[in-house]
C-alpha cells in the first residue's frame, strides 16, 4: 500500500515536472507585496528556473514522504471512525428495514432448502 502511494505519488511530482519544463516560461519575475520588482529573463532566468524546478522537487517529494507516514496512521483511525458511523446508520435503518428483511429472510431460508437437497 505504502509502496503503491509512493509510485502514485512520484509519478504525479515527475509529470508536474514534465508540466513545468514543458510549459513554462524562462521568465522569472520577483514580487514583493503584489508587485513586480524584478524580471529576470534569458540564460541567467533559465538557470534560476531550473534550480527553482529542483527546489521544487525535493519540498514536493520530501511532502509526500511525509504524507505517506501520516496517513497511513490517520488513515486507519478514518476508517475506524467510518466503520463506526456505518454501523450507527445501520442500526437506526434496521426497524425500517425489516419488512423487507422478512421477505428476504423467506427467499433465503427456501434457496438453502432447495441447495442442501440438490447437493446431497
């Protein structure tokens, strides 16, 4: 499961990788409080993209290393609490549900009559 994530995961960091090279600009602008100071372009904005494209990598990776652990922990306590909420709704549904229960119950019984005596 965990080896999975992992895959999914970094398979999903290659491909905004892939994104980023392949559609974004050599442009690198620098903005302080909505406005634009500085726009660096050419093989200097190439370079800083570049290094700001592996920065990126190695926080999204280290993220979703640290995902991984902390879901799969919170992940199960989700799961308990979902199990929890099931069996709460099934049984407040139960009372209404008997009346179709009962036919069923009726099918049920007569389906394992018939199995046992053609399989003796």
């Amino acid at each position: 499961m965990i080896r999975r994530l992992a895959l999914i995961l970094a398979v999903f960091m290659f491909v905004f990788l892939a994104w980023a090279l392949f559609l974004g600009g050599d442009d690198v602008s620098i903005t302080k409080n909505g406005h634009e100071i500085a726009k660096i372009n050419g093989p200097f904005g190439i370079i800083i993209g570049v290094w700001s494209f592996i920065l990126t990598l190695v926080i999204l990776f280290c993220a979703a290393i640290l995902l991984a652990f902390v879901l799969a922990g919170v992940g199960l306590v989700i799961l308990g609490g979902l199990v929890l909420v099931g069996l709460v709704l099934i049984g407040i549904a139960l009372p209404f549900l008997l009346p179709l229960l009962i036919p069923l119950f009726i099918i049920w019984v007569f389906c394992s009559i018939v199995c046992r005596l053609l399989f003796k």
